[in-house]
C-alpha cells in the first residue's frame, strides 16, 4: 500500500489533473517489451507455473523448429555444472503459436513459447527472507515501486525471466543467418581479475571454442585459471563478477541511425537491462581514452574485392551510430550475485535492523549463463535495426538516375529479409 499512498500523497498536492496523469505514467511504465519492428514481451516470475515470450514482427516463411531454441535454452539453463546453481530445470521449450507445424516456417504473426518451471523449491525462503532485504537484490526496490514482491526466487527480478530473452534471441538469429550469414557469440573473458590474453583473436572465436570449456571462456588456459578462482569464492559461500565480450561478424554496413537511436546506444540499453549487468563498452572501451586519436582512428582501405574496410577495429565495428561492415564487439561487466550463503547486516520492511543469511539456489557466478544471454539481446538489438534499415532505407527501388520504381514493379520476396526459396 505504500507506493499507492505515496502516489495519492503526491498527485494531491497538484489536483486533480496531477493524479489523472500520475495514474497514467504509471500504467505506461511496463518495462516488460523489447524492440520496435522486431519485439519481445516476456512474462512469468522465478517460481510461478512458467515462463515464456511472445515474438511480434518476425518475418514470414522462416524455417523454425524448437531445436534451435532449444540449443539457446540449454545453454543458460540451470545445473549445468558445479559453477552454475544446481535448481534442476530441463527448461523445455514449448511454441504455442506463428509456426506452421506442417510446413516448419513462421506464419508471420505472433510467436509465443512456453518453458514451464518444475523444480521450484519456495520454502527456502521463507522465515527471515519473506521480511528482510538481500543486499543488493531487487526485493527493497521492488517493495517501493509497487507495494508487493514474489520473495520467492525473486519472481521477475531473478535470471529466470531471461529464458524468454534467450527463447526470443533464438529466433532473431535464425532470420540474421538467413538474411546475411551473421553470427553472434558471446563468451566470458574476465572472471574478477582473471582474464584472456590483450592479442586474443576476437574474429576467430566459435561457439565450438565457447562451448568446450564449463565457464565459457575459449581460451583453455584462461578458463582453467577462471574456474579455480569461482571454486574458490564458491567454497566460501559467497559470490564472483566478470566480464563477458560478445562479437557478431558479417553484419551488415548501415545498421543503426543518428543521434538517440544509435546503434550502440540500442545495444547499451539491452545488454544493460540484463540481470547483474552493471557495465557496457563497444570497442576499445575505456581503454580508448588512454590513445590519442592518430592511435585510435581506424583508417580505411580497400580490399581486394572492392570494398571499403578498416585496418583496426577500435570502433568496435559502429561509427557515428551505424554499423560500418566491421565486427561489432561489445563487453558487459557483471557484478557478483547478490543471494550469498555469508551473514550480512539489512533491514525488515518494518525497519528493524537485522543479518540474514540467503538461502535457496544460486549461481556462485553469472558469467557462464550470462554469455547466451548477452548474445540474444545483441541478436535481438541487431534484428530490429536490421527490419528498421529495410523499412526507410531500402523500401523504395531507386535507380542510377535518380529516380525510383513503385513497389509493383519489384517482386514481394525480394522486398523482405526471407529469401523467395524460404
């Protein structure tokens, strides 16, 4: 009842036309969709009867099964090794609606996916869980925005809600191979202080190389010495942060626009909505301020097949908002889990000062759940841009002189992202 009375108490002291239009900021600020053209809505809490997404925007005729998803699914999914949470979900992925079943392809209209939750465990917090804070978790935040929170598991607050991010990314990187061959691969390269070597080869990087090590690092011998520095924080009880570096190759030159819509301001604003993100660099980051420009500038060439490149790629692969060709390399840094199995000073909703130790399951590190994750908000961020660019850019069929032919004049498939055969 708190925020509502807060609200009353200040839409009171302005009238009536105050709280008509305090009422109204408040029903607009949902929070819970993603995209313009190409858009997520995700749903469910921690601990209710599932989780899911809707897709709104995806292209027709788009080859899609669950096996893909799935992929994507079963590399954020809990218990996957002693450096993840051991809650056992399978997180099967159910899609509801927009795929054809006969024919395997998208229909072109909304596309919902169902991952019900099976191994939930909600006794273990009750007690003083159900009154006092976790620092640093949601629960207090929560609590002030709308009066009530899920205690358990943390409901939308937890990394369970990004099963619909990850089940929606799978998607989107379907119709990116299809459209241009892009790929998109996150990994984790710093676990606290441990980190990858300065000259590692972002652009040779696979998801095979990602895939053989638990911590997802692909470099064997940073990953070794990642795991033994988590393994040690995790016999302790308490909790370690990173960082994960996502790169998507063969993107296409001119995605993005100018000024508020950037495209790395996009992809700032998804990775940064992530749980426990608490940091994001395109590029050479912050490191960049250390050059001076003659050492940052990427100079241009062209190579042998007539197209305009760059000899470095400090820019990360974005100039002036737009997508130059080059790989796009983004880093998001992620703090230590905030449930942790030490004693720690809070407080009740009442105000009463008290310790608490968590309780329940969680992730001694986010990082190795958190590199599917960054790659579908990434996937998702290109996506969209992708749809945008098609929409003002590359609607109309101009040619040499000029002029432009109308839309009659150009066949339906060739004016899509899906090729005719599809």
């Amino acid at each position: 009842m708190r925020c509502f009375v807060a609200l009353a108490a200040a839409a009171s002291a302005f009238g009536p036309r105050a709280s008509y239009a305090s009422r109204s900021t408040v029903r607009m600020g949902m929070g819970n969709s993603f995209g313009r053209l190409f858009r997520i809505s995700t749903w469910g809490e921690s601990h209710g009867g599932g989780v899911g997404v809707v897709v709104d925007g995806c292209p027709p005729r788009v080859p899609l099964s669950e096996v893909p998803i799935q992929f994507e699914l079963d590399r954020r999914r809990p218990g996957q090794s002693r450096l993840t949470t051991p809650r056992n979900e399978s997180d099967q992925v159910e899609i509801l609606s927009g795929v054809d079943k006969e024919s395997g392809v998208t229909l072109g209209t909304p596309i919902a996916m169902l991952v019900r939750n099976k191994d939930q465990r909600s006794q273990d917090y009750k007690g003083g869980m159900t009154q006092a804070y976790r620092p640093s978790h949601a629960d207090a935040t929560y609590d002030a925005k709308y009066g009530v929170r899920a205690v358990a598991g943390g409901g939308r607050s937890s990394a369970r809600e990004t099963i619909g991010r990850v089940a929606g990314g799978a998607v989107a990187r379907e119709v990116l191979r299809l459209y241009a061959g892009v790929e998109v691969v996150g990994y984790v390269s710093k676990v606290q202080d441990v980190g990858m070597p300065d000259d590692f080869d972002v652009d040779a990087v696979t998801i095979d190389d990602v895939e053989a090590s638990m911590v997802r690092c692909p470099h064997p011998e940073s990953a070794e010495r990642m795991i033994a520095r988590i393994d040690e924080i995790r016999r302790k009880g308490n909790s370690i942060g990173g960082v994960v570096t996502c790169v998507a190759q063969n993107v296409p030159a001119g995605l993005g626009s100018p000024v508020f819509d950037k495209l790395e301001a996009e992809l700032a604003k998804a990775c940064m909505s992530l749980p426990a993100s608490k940091g994001f660099e395109v590029g050479s980051g912050f490191d960049g301020t250390l050059l001076a420009g003659k050492d940052h500038n990427d100079e241009f060439y062209v190579d042998a097949d007539g197209r305009t490149r760059t000899r470095s790629n400090r820019s990360g692969g974005i100039q002036g908002g737009i997508s130059n060709g080059e790989t796009i390399v983004v880093r998001v840094a992620f703090k230590p889990t905030s449930t942790i199995g030490q004693l720690q000073a809070t407080v009740t909703r009442d105000g009463e000062e008290v310790e608490l130790r968590g309780k329940g399951r969680h992730d001694p590190c986010v990082l190795p759940r958190a590199a599917p994750m960054v790659e579908s908000m990434v996937a998702l961020t290109l996506m969209d841009a992708l749809m945008q660019q098609k929409a003002q850019c590359e609607l109309l069929d101009f040619e040499a002189d000029g002029g432009f032919n109308p839309l009659g004049s150009k066949p339906v498939h060739d004016l899509g992202v899906v090729p005719a055969s599809a």
